[in-house]
C-alpha cells in the first residue's frame, strides 16, 4: 500500500466538506472527478530509486544520511550506534521497501527516491543483502579506523551487489599529509576510489546531484503528476463554483428572515363535524403552509440554488403529522372533561363533551348545543381557546420546521470556504492560489 500523504489528505478532507446543494450539476460531476483523482492519489505507489546507506559500527552512517537528504532525520552519535532498525526516509507515495521495518517521511527528498539508514553491519549485515540487491545505489561509510576490517569487507561485497556503489571515507584526520596517506591506503585496500572525504569534525555536506544521478521510474511519476493536476484542477473549479455561490448564500440568508410567518390564527372551519375529514383537511392546510413557505423563500431570489435547496430538504410526514392531530384530540376531550360541571346525566354528558369539544376548539365560531356552554359555564372560553392555540401550534409545525430546515443547510453552505479548498489544491499539484 502506498504511504498516504499529508497534502492528499487535506484535500480530501476539503472536498468531503463541499456543500453539495451550493454546486449545479456540471458541478457537481467536477466534485465526483476531483474525488475520483483523489481516491486514486491515495493509493498510488511508485517503485522508488532505492539508496542504502551501510557500513561498520560507529562510521557515521545517520550523518551521511541526514547530509544527502538535506534534513536532520537520523540521530547521530560519535560514542555509540543510535540506528536501530532499517528506516527508510522518503518523500511520499512510495510502494514498500524490501527488509524496511520503519519509514519516515520528509518533505525536503525527492518522491521518487528513498534513503535507507542501516543499523551497523557488524550486527544485522547478514539481513541486509535483499535490501542492497534491489537498490539502485549503495554508499558504503569507512572511517580511518575500521576501513580494513572484517565487517567493512562484507559490507563491500554485499554493496557490490547493487546498479551502482559508491565509498564515502568519514572522519578523516585534518593533517593534510596524514589525510592524503590514509586516502591512498584507503583506496588501496578497497580498490574503490572514494566518492567524497570528510574531514573529521567539519559539517558533512553532499551535493544534491549524487541523488538527483539515480535513475528512477519516470513513467510511474509522470502518471502520478497527471492525477495531481487532475485533483487540483478539478478542485479549483469546484472552489470557483462556491466562491459565486456564495453570493447568493447571502440573499438566501435575508431572504429566510423575510419569508412569510406561519398563520397566526386557523382558516375558517365551519360545517365540518366529523373528526375524520376535519383532521384531512387540517394536514392539507399544514401542508400548504409548508408550501408556502418554500415557495416565499425561492421567489425572493433568482437562479437555481434556492430549488436545489428545496429538493434536499426533508419532505413533511403527513402521517406523524395527522398523530399529533390525534394526540391534539384526546388531549382536547381530557381539558374539556376536566373543567366541566355535572352532577348528573354523567354518561350522557361525556359523550356530549367528547363530540363537541374539538368542534368548538377547531372552528370557535360553530354552532355548538348550548348545554355544552351550560355545563361548562365560564371555563368554556378560556378552554377552547387553549385548545384551538395548541391546535394551531400542530398546524403550524411543519412551516417553523421547515423555516428552520432552510436555516440549517443555509448557514452550513454558508460557513465553508472556498479558500480552503483553492489551498489544497495548489499544495497538490504546486500551481499559485488565486488572489480572491
């Protein structure tokens, strides 16, 4: 599996923010593109130009390492070994690495190179002939001390193995005359002439063409550039997209403080006694207020994203809706039972209450039997209108839910920023964000 990078990553997590309902559909087919480039650079890998650094214990290994990378990646020691393990320090989507235990990802290397840091090869050279096998280029460290010894020998030989070889001599006395014969000895013994000396307590520094020489695989990075371009290119657009979007965001905003208020008071329901045909005709009317609502915001703008808006929000539930009609009901008998005063005809006078109380509550001005008012004398007004502001609560629910549906995409399109995404893209695939 390819090593992810920290710049698709941020894109990604750019595009997955995208406000879908701000984009028309060309658009939208932009946004599946850029996230299709995406999906690809996140798990694209590329056969890296492997360079491994090897040599005896205490050669100085992580310093040629940190020099031909350019960073401070592997920890240095004169006194004892600090590498540990094979870490290979790389740039980013690259496939693994043969006898690679650990990675390390440097934004100062070349994607298509790794550097692998050895352990000294007096302890794990034996695990280490894969690795060299496969690489493109092997930098054997001698130092003046261990140049002729058993371990730098093997190391040597292991390093033969790989497309190129270079020696790199560490650590070298600063007499000139005591450095040009260790230098010759040196040369003498390995029958290598070394690629570059340094001189013992000098800084280590290697020219960026020893890596910049490896031959590597092109083609796979040439492809890997064109699905950068593709996700940054695709990304802009969707960018540019919001960007003009954002205005009408704005008018959308305003517009929703303006749009019409739920009813204040319920249509006129006369002639309406049966409970069954009563409640259809209160669902009816709540869900045109609903309408009517989504109608006052889109008229208030021109173009298409106050209809894309609207086609995502959730529909009205006409069946919750006629529940809480028949909750309303029960609730409504309850009131009225409570505040009613008989002594007799007890039955008789329930049946009474539960077959008028929801008339009156619903239309205030019906003609209710007057035994009704008697029985519940002074509590009669107060009640039905407690009943009738509860009902007109119901009828109203779905336009202040609505009203609230409307709020909610509008400020989560509202709060996305264009910039954001413009910056991921250009971190992809290196071209300037636009001044906006």
């Amino acid at each position: 599996m390819g090593l992810v990078t920290s710049e698709i990553s941020y894109l990604r997590s750019a595009l997955d923010g995208v406000p879908v309902v701000l984009l028309d559909d060309d658009l939208q087919r932009v946004l599946s593109d850029a996230l299709a480039a995406v999906d690809a650079l996140e798990v694209f890998t590329v056969t890296p130009a492997v360079v491994v650094v090897v040599g005896a214990s205490g050669s100085g290994k992580s310093t040629i390492v940190n020099a031909l990378v350019g960073s401070h990646v592997a920890e240095v020691s004169a006194l004892r070994p600090t590498t540990t393990t094979v870490t290979a320090i790389v740039g980013s989507g690259l496939s693994p690495i043969e006898g690679v235990s650990e990675y390390l990802i440097t934004e100062g290397l070349d994607s298509g190179v790794a550097v692998v840091d050895t352990p000294p090869w007096d302890a794990t050279g034996d695990l280490l002939h894969g690795t060299l096998a496969a690489a493109a280029l092997a930098i054997v460290v001698v130092t003046p001390s261990r140049y002729g010894d058993e371990a730098t020998r093997h190391a040597m030989e292991a390093a033969s193995k790989a497309r190129d070889m270079k020696v790199m001599v560490n650590r070298i006395p600063e007499a000139p005359e005591l450095r040009e014969q260790l230098e010759d000895a040196i040369h003498e013994r390995l029958g290598v002439e070394p690629y570059a000396v340094f001189v013992e307590g000098s800084p280590v520094k290697i020219d960026g063409a020893l890596l910049a020489s490896v031959p590597r695989d092109l083609s796979a990075h040439g492809r890997k550039r064109v699905l950068q371009s593709a996700a940054g290119g695709a990304s802009r657009r969707v960018a540019s997209g919001l960007t003009e979007a954002a205005t009408q965001v704005g008018t959308l905003q305003r517009a929703l403080g303006s749009a019409s208020e739920p009813a204040s008071e319920l249509p006129p329901m006369d002639g309406l006694y049966d409970w069954e045909e009563a409640r259809g005709e209160l669902v009816r009317i709540a869900l045109q207020t609903a309408a009517d609502f989504d109608a006052s915001v889109e008229t208030m703008i021109e173009g298409e994203l106050a209809h894309r808006i609207r086609e995502q929000l959730p529909p009205v539930d006409a069946g919750v809706l006629a529940a809480a009609l028949d909750d309303w009901l029960d609730d409504t008998r309850h009131r009225f039972r409570r505040r009613a005063t008989f002594r007799f005809r007890k039955k008789s006078t329930r049946i009474l209450l539960d077959r008028w109380a929801w008339v009156a509550s619903v239309a205030p001005d019906a003609v209710v039997p007057r035994r009704l008012r008697r029985i519940m004398r002074e509590a009669y007004e107060l009640t039905v209108r407690k009943s009738s502001v509860d009902l007109l609560k119901i009828v109203n629910r779905p336009a202040v839910q609505r009203s609230k549906d409307w709020a909610d995409v509008i400020n989560i399109a509202g709060e996305y920023r264009p910039g954001m995404l413009f910056a991921a893209a250009s971190v992809v695939d290196g071209k300037d964000v636009p001044d906006r």
